[in-house]
C-alpha cells in the first residue's frame, strides 16, 4: 500500500516532469495545452475523492502558475 508522502513525491515529480515538457514545446501549441488540460481535468475531478483532489488541485495550481512564468 501507497503511503501519502509517497504519493505526493509522486506528483512533485510528475509537476516537474510536466513542466519541463511544456517549456519545450512550441508557443503555439503551449497556447493550446493548458485549455487541453482543463477539459480532460474536469473528468478526473469528478471521479476523485476529497484527498485526493486536495492534492489534484495543489499540483494543477502548481502547473499553472510555472506555465504563466
């Protein structure tokens, strides 16, 4: 079992891993990607627990903030 300090080293690494990809795609398609997220972001919020989309939301507003910069 999955304890929670691993789950959000998890996401830090996901965070990071995302954010890199992000800075190497084009202007164009960055202008894109972040609505992209969003729409398939909804269908995953639905379906999370309150934990768990405590921790969806911190790294989502994690992602935007690094996607502005």
């Amino acid at each position: 079992m999955t304890d929670q300090s691993e789950l959000l080293g998890e996401i830090a690494a996901l965070h990071c891993f995302v954010a890199a990809l992000a800075t190497t795609l084009p202007l164009s398609s960055r202008l894109r990607l972040w609505p992209a997220f969003e729409v398939r972001a909804d269908l995953v919020r639905d379906q999370l627990g309150r934990d768990a989309l405590r921790g969806f939301e911190h790294a989502t507003v994690a992602l935007c903030v690094r996607q502005r910069d």
